[in-house]
C-alpha cells in the first residue's frame, strides 16, 4: 500500500541511514509493515485529498474567524490520515472533532489506526531531529 511502502517504509529506510545503530526501530518496523493489513480489515477506505502536515502551526483563524490553512505536504489517503499529526501538536478542539465525525463516523479500529498516521510523522521527526522522537516511535512500534 502507498501508506506501507511510501510513507512508513520510507522512513524507516531514512531512519536505518540516519540512525545506524538502533536496530530495533528497524526490526520491529519491518515486522509491522508485514501486518499492516491487519489494521485496515473491515473498513472500506476513501482516498482524500489531504493537506498532509495540519498541525497547529499550519492552520489560523485568519481575518474574521474565516480558517486558513498553510503549508501543505498534499497527497491522497486515507481521510484518518490527517488526523494524526492534528493530535500531536495542537489538536483543533472538541467542535472540530465532532464536526468531522459526524461526517466521517470513526470507523472500527480508529484509534490503533491513529497510532499508526502519528507514528509516520514521529519517524519523520526523528530523522531530522533525533532525540525523544525515537523512543515514541518505538513505543507505537511495539
């Protein structure tokens, strides 16, 4: 799957460039790409287009409450996708998340789902930045 191959396999191979020495990221992150399926039994998926980066520091309020957002990474997947980086660094709120559930019910095995979108940009921040980033993707590894 795209998400497998260019999104979480893709970082796992910066990652075995970058941080040589910690194999256990790589060990454990190949095992999971072998299952990944096992988290999308069950659900029928969309392809969105996404903004592909919606963190806190890419969305305002801008003039008049009218929402901007900036900076996009755009590509298409899975509608929960976006969602994982919005938890991790500023989520929009509770009238948000309703307002989007209401459209797009959550469907079974969201949340293990949402560990696997945050776990991406948790990879990704470790290759450009290191430190903690590494022991959280390893915990949503494991």
């Amino acid at each position: 799957s795209f998400f497998g191959e260019c999104r979480l396999g893709a970082q796992l191979n910066i990652c075995k460039d970058k941080h040589p020495g910690n194999h256990h990221i790589q060990e454990q992150g190949q095992k999971l790409l072998k299952n990944l399926n096992v988290f999308f039994q069950e659900i029928e998926l969309f392809p969105s287009l996404l903004h592909g980066d919606l963190w806190s520091g890419n969305w305002d309020g801008g003039d008049g409450g009218v929402p901007v957002i900036f900076d996009p990474a755009a590509y298409y997947g899975h509608s929960e996708a976006e969602l994982g980086i919005m938890h991790m660094f500023g989520s929009p709120g509770r009238d948000f998340e309703k307002a989007y559930h209401d459209i797009i019910p959550k469907a079974q095995g969201f949340e293990k789902r949402q560990q696997l979108y945050q776990l991406y940009h948790y990879l990704n921040h470790y290759n450009m930045f290191g430190g903690s980033y590494g022991e959280t993707s390893l915990r949503i590894i494991d």
